[in-house]
C-alpha cells in the first residue's frame, strides 16, 4: 500500500496538481522495494520541442499570453451570445450564483461585468481532476483582455497583448465606390472612414465621383500575428473634381493632427457655442433625470439657459437637413456640415430656415424657446461624429488653419521631412 501511494503522489505531482494543494511525500524507508514505473513513451520526431512550439505558440512556455499555466487545465473558448450575462456564462461552468456576485463584486475596479458585450470571445480553465472553472479570460477587443480568478476574485487582472505596427500603403482610382476600391487596392474598408475624417472639411465623401483617385499610407496592427485592422493614417493623397488634397500626420505636442502640404492645419474652425450669452444647465450623459418624465434616461446633448428669443447661430457652414416641428424635440433644425460631423438645435421658438438651404458660420438659424418637451426656455444643441451623438468638448474640430513659422518648421525638422511624405503619397501604386 505504502509504493501505491508513492505511486499515486509521483502520478499528480506530474500533472501540475501540486499547484491546486501541495500532498507531503513519504519519507523513504529501507525496506520499501524500488517503484515499478512504467516506461515513458517517447514523442514522435515530428512533436519534439521546436515542432511543437510551431504547432502552438505556448507550447514552450509555463504560461500563455495570458499569463495564465495553461498546461494544468482544459480550455474551452466560445463568444458571448445574445442577452447573455457573465452570470451566464459562470452558471453554465457551474458555479453558485452567490460565488459569481463575490467574483462580481471584488473585480469591480478591474471590469465591470455589466459591460460584457455580445460577439466578444472567452475563454474558460478548468481543473481536470476536480472538474471546476479555475479562471475566465473575457477579451473585449482584440488587445485588452480581464483574467477573472474564479477562486480567488481579489487577484483577477486586466492586460493587453501587444500590438506589432507596420506600414502599408493603398492606391488606386474610383470606379464603383471609395469602398469597393480600398477593398480592390487589398486594404481595409475601414480606412473609408479615417479617410473621411482626415478630408473631413475638404473633401464631400457622400459626392465623390468616378476618376477620383487617392493613395493613402497607414499603419497595419496585428496582435500574435494576426491582423487587427488598420490604425491611423500616416499619409495620405486625394484627388477630387480635378484639385489634388494632401494630408500628413503630425503631432505638435498636443495630440496627432493632420496638415497639408504648406503645413496648414486640415481642421476648420467650429464656434465653441451655438449661443453669444448662456450658461450650461445639463451636459452630455447617458443617464440624467428627466424634469418632466421623472425618470432616468440618456441626455445625449449640452443644454444652454438663454432669455426666450436669443439667437442661435449655426456652428459652421453646412446644409440645412430638417426644420420644423418634430415630437419632443419641439421646433427643431439639423445642420450637416461635411461627411463627418452634423449638429442639432432643439426646442426652439422660432426656425428661420428651410430644409436644403445653405447656411454660413455665424448665420441665425432660430431663436431659444421652450418648444416640445421642455420645462423652460433653453437650448439643447446635440453634435454628432459620423452619425453617432458624441459629447463637444474644447477643441474639437475646432481648431484654427491658420498657418504660423514654428508649425512649418516642426514639420520640417521631424523624422520625415514634408517633402518626403508628399513624395511618398505622389509615388504610384
């Protein structure tokens, strides 16, 4: 009994089991006969160790990119799914739902677990032997990862995989659309976007025509060798109804912006305010008590307190694309500037607009008023980047083009000269 239990400690110890809870080994005695073994098999040529690491990136290493010693455990990886919860996903591993509000609870400043998305992936470690989930891998992007510790919920962590960062570039000419054509060039159609923001004030996206041309550089991320999408556009060139954009990446120690060719800021000037004379009742948030309907809901918007009457002027050139009456936005006009940014003026007393018509910085597109549903006069002006309503801060779109002699020469004294970015974006495909 005594080599059978010898036996038995040898067998867990090789298999990791002694991390889960040390057992104490038997002091040899004299008498004890030596432990038949039974001879260790031998790995086929193929899987010795630098064939293995090929096959599996951890398969030379105690623990994965996670952190975690992966060799001790059985994984199952799987996507969250709709309306699922992460108490879903630990009662389908089997633990008590009092085990998973402790998890909850001491992993809080790490994750909050309400934030699980569906389509994200997870990955579970289980104990073999004892059959229980050990630890919960939730990777809400292809770079951030939580390690939630099932056992001992106070030490779970979050992380990030690095990002490997190159150079591509695209060109070609539109034929069909911007997308159909990044697509033919072998790139992203995500980069449609960063195109249309970097030629945001320059460039109509919604009017591009057949001809137009663009060669663009961009960075290429990808984490553990795989692809991520593109990151932000170093460089890019554009050709629209004959007159030929640039744009090149810079930051001055504020933040990347992007110039042209003269070193002139691509970013417009927006008016910080719709209104002369207010002051900021309510602010962008996703859950504000309403005055009128006594509940919490989302105020996508910056309220402005000003007398019944005031003017409110139009935040930049734009077209008109709504005015008038319009359930609880009460009188209300929608201004689209370019392909990137919109604003909305809400509750107004009066409109002095038209739908279509073209407007100018600084023109007066209505008066405050307490139209719609509204407990006074006031005006909720609403900003949207791309179509989704996000909050206006100092400095958005707002700075000025003009150009000044240390702009140009940050320019011309960085790593990559002005004159090599245009010869770059100027090179054929």
């Amino acid at each position: 009994m005594r080599h059978l239990r010898w036996l038995l400690i040898v067998f867990l110890v090789a298999l990791g089991m002694h991390t889960a809870g040390r057992l104490p080994l038997p002091e040899a005695h004299p008498s004890d006969p030596p432990a038949e073994t039974e001879p260790a098999e031998t790995e086929p040529a193929e899987t010795e160790p630098a064939a293995r690491a090929a096959l599996h990136p951890d398969a030379e290493r105690r623990t994965d990119r996670f952190g975690l010693p992966f060799r001790q455990f059985d994984i199952r990886e799987g996507t969250v799914q709709r309306r699922q919860t992460f108490a879903d996903l630990l009662e389908d591993q089997g633990l008590a739902y009092r085990q998973i509000v402790e998890v909850a609870r001491a992993s809080r400043d790490v994750f909050d677990v309400r934030d699980i998305q569906a389509g994200d992936a997870f990955r579970v470690y289980t104990n073999p032997w004892l059959q229980q989930a050990r630890y919960l891998v939730y990777r809400p992007n292809a770079i951030r990862y939580v390690v939630f510790d099932l056992q001992h919920p106070e030490a779970s962590y979050a992380g990030e995989r690095p990002v490997t960062t190159s150079w591509k570039s695209a060109a070609g000419t539109i034929t069909n659309s911007l997308y159909q054509s990044l697509i033919d060039s072998g790139a992203s159609p995500e980069l449609v976007l960063e195109l249309s923001e970097v030629f945001a004030w320059q460039i109509d996206f919604f009017r591009i025509q057949r001809g137009d041309r663009f060669r663009v550089v961009y960075e290429h991320r990808s984490v553990d060798g795989r692809s991520i999408g593109p990151g932000d556009i170093v460089a890019a060139m554009f050709r629209h109804r004959g007159e030929t954009y640039y744009g090149f990446r810079f930051d001055e120690g504020n933040g990347p912006e992007y110039f042209d060719e003269n070193g002139n800021s691509l970013r417009r000037q927006l008016l910080k305010a719709p209104l002369r004379y207010s002051r900021i009742s309510s602010r962008f948030t996703n859950r504000r008590f309403h005055p009128v309907l006594k509940r919490y809901r989302p105020h996508h918007g910056t309220d402005y307190v000003a007398p019944r009457g005031t003017p409110v002027r139009s935040v930049g050139d734009g077209t008109v694309l709504y005015a008038g009456r319009k359930g609880y936005n009460g009188n209300y006009v929608k201004i689209r500037h370019n392909a990137t940014y919109t604003t909305g003026y809400l509750h107004l007393a009066r409109i002095k607009v038209q739908p279509g018509e073209t407007v100018k910085q600084g023109d007066i597109i209505g008066t405050v008023g307490s139209t719609g549903l509204s407990t006074g006069p006031h005006l909720d002006y609403r900003f949207w980047k791309n179509g989704q309503a996000v909050e206006v801060r100092p400095g958005i779109a707002q700075r000025s083009s003009s150009p000044d002699r240390r702009r140009r020469r940050g320019l011309d004294d960085g790593e990559w000269r002005m004159e090599d970015r245009r010869g770059v974006v100027n090179r054929e495909a």
